[in-house]
C-alpha cells in the first residue's frame, strides 16, 4: 500500500520517523572556535565588571570607587600646580595605602560576584560548557576580565598620578626620573590585580546568591586585613626586634608582628613590595628577613585560590 507524500518532508519507510523541511537555512559561514569564544566571553565579563550593558545601579560602585581612587593624583596634580613646586605628595608604588586597600576592597567585593554569581544562579552554565568551548576556557576568560578590571581600578589612577606629575615638572631628565619612578609602580599595581582578581573570583564562585557570594569576599579580606592591624599594635613593644619609625617616634617591631602580615593578602602584597626593593612607607613594617615569607606567601594566596577557582568548574554538575 502506498503512503501518502507529505508536503515539504522527506519520506521515511513505515514505522521510521519523518525529517521535515520547515525552512531553515543552515549557518555556512566561518567557525570562530575556542579562542573566539574565551575572547568574547572575556570581553563581555570585563564590561560586566564595570557595569556597562547594564541598567545605571550596576555602575554606581564601579564608577563611585574609581573617582575616589583617582582623587589623590588629581589633588597632587592640583596642589603642584599651585605651589609650583616639583615633589609628589603621593607615591608610586605605595599610592595612599590605606585608601587603595579600602577601595579595592569594596571594588572586588562588589563586582567579583557580578562576574560568576549570576552564571551561577540563572544555571547557564551548561550552555556555556557545550562544545567546542571546555570546562577550563570559562575560569581563564573570568579570570582575565577581572584582572584587567582590578588592574584599570588600580593603575589608571597611578598613570594619572604621573601625567598630572610631568606635566608641572621642567627638563629631560626629570621627566625621564618621573618615568623610571612610575614603572615600578605600575608593576606593583599588577601584582595586586593579579592576587585580588584570584582571591576574590574564588570566594565569589562559592554560591550562586549574590549577598553570599559578596559577604564571603568582604568578610575574608576585611577580617584579614583589621586582623593584621590589631595583632600588630599587640606586637609592637618598646624592646626587641628590630626598629621601625611610629607615631610616636621610634618603636620597636618584634619577628611576630612581621610575620602577622601573612595573615592578609594586602599586607601580603605591600611585603612583597618591600621585600623586592620598594623603598616608601607601606600598609606593613618592613619584613626585613621574612620577605622570602611573604613571597612565598603571595604564591599560596594565588595557587590556593586559581586552583579553588578553576576546580569549581571541573566539577560535571555546577550549581
């Protein structure tokens, strides 16, 4: 007996299934592959990280800490300008330490959970994980947006710090001084971006819910950070150790008030800093003979927290 022709379909045998052409056309172009996928993804991430694409509430932070990281080159550049005088008021490499840990503090917190929270959340994950893109190509695009977010919060405002500097100082050579000062601290800046970006990505990757994932970035790096301070003030005694300039004149810092500043990932950085040459007044004492510490330090802080990172999206069911 023979079977009716369906219009517009391939026909099957009977008890066969039936293909039907409804008018799709098939994609012909070129496939862009992995790379152009982690790119976009990247690219994407690091717009995300300052609110762009976005309705206005999700700028308010980024905008709001980038004006405040700013405001002491515009002060310098200001306070040069009238004074006519050729010294900084800020440095490089250290920036106002206080002030940029604070500031990256609320940035990395706020905007952490902005990068992998909602993925988290909204369960897209899978779409994101289907071929050709792996599992690894999704932390590494993260990562790299983040970093280069932190890095924009962080030297942007050391790049106008040096700008607003050369721009009242005279001659050559002191313009080339300018320079070679600056350099130094732009590398310091990528330092911090690089640790904070892992820190922050790994504590922000442990839930899907935004307040946990924001809380648990805060929470660490704040109680980290006033933990150093009160064990230091603890430490710090009239004798012993080896001596450090205070308020009050000259004190002495014992060996454990150095090794307090391995506690936090900020005084982690700002002993590295010292420790590989850096000669302004820091967040931390001077670690004198525990710099190797805290180098090694910075590599524990960086490998625990890529690997924490880069393991929550091995796993086959990412929720």
């Amino acid at each position: 007996m023979a079977t009716d022709r369906i219009p517009g379909s391939i026909q099957a045998m009977p008890g066969t299934g039936v293909i039907h052409d409804i008018g799709y056309q098939s994609y012909e172009g070129r496939r862009l592959g992995r790379l152009a996928i982690v790119t976009a993804l990247c690219l994407h991430s690091l717009r995300s990280a300052f609110g762009f694409g976005r309705g206005v509430k999700a700028k308010i932070v980024p905008a709001l800490t980038f004006v405040i990281m700013c405001a002491p080159a515009v002060i310098n550049a200001v306070a040069m300008a009238l004074n006519h005088d050729h010294a900084r008021l800020v440095s490089y490499d250290t920036y106002v330490g206080t002030l940029r840990v604070l500031v990256t503090l609320v940035f990395v917190a706020a905007q952490a959970p902005e990068l992998v929270a909602r993925d988290l959340r909204s369960r897209v994950l899978p779409l994101y994980f289907a071929r050709p893109i792996r599992r690894s190509d999704y932390p590494t695009a993260k990562y790299a947006a983040f970093v280069l977010a932190c890095l924009a919060m962080i030297d942007l405002p050391v790049l106008l710090l040096y700008i607003g500097t050369i721009l009242q100082v005279h001659g050559g050579s002191e313009v080339w001084a300018q320079t070679r000062a600056a350099v130094p601290g732009l590398l310091v800046g990528l330092m911090w971006a690089v640790l904070l970006a892992a820190v922050g990505l790994a504590l922000a990757s442990v839930s899907g819910r935004r307040a946990f994932s924001t809380g648990s970035v805060a929470i660490f790096l704040f109680l980290t950070w006033t933990l150093v301070g009160v064990l230091s003030r603890i430490s710090v005694t009239s004798s012993g150790g080896s001596s450090a300039s205070g308020p009050g004149g000259v004190v002495r810092v014992t060996g454990a008030a150095h090794l307090f500043g391995l506690v936090s990932p900020f005084t982690v950085l700002d002993g590295v800093r010292q420790w590989l040459g850096g000669t302004s007044p820091g967040i931390v004492s001077a670690p004198g003979r525990y710099g190797v510490a805290y180098g090694v330090m910075l590599l524990v802080f960086l490998g625990a927290s890529l690997a924490g990172f880069f393991l929550r999206y091995a796993r086959t069911d990412v929720g």
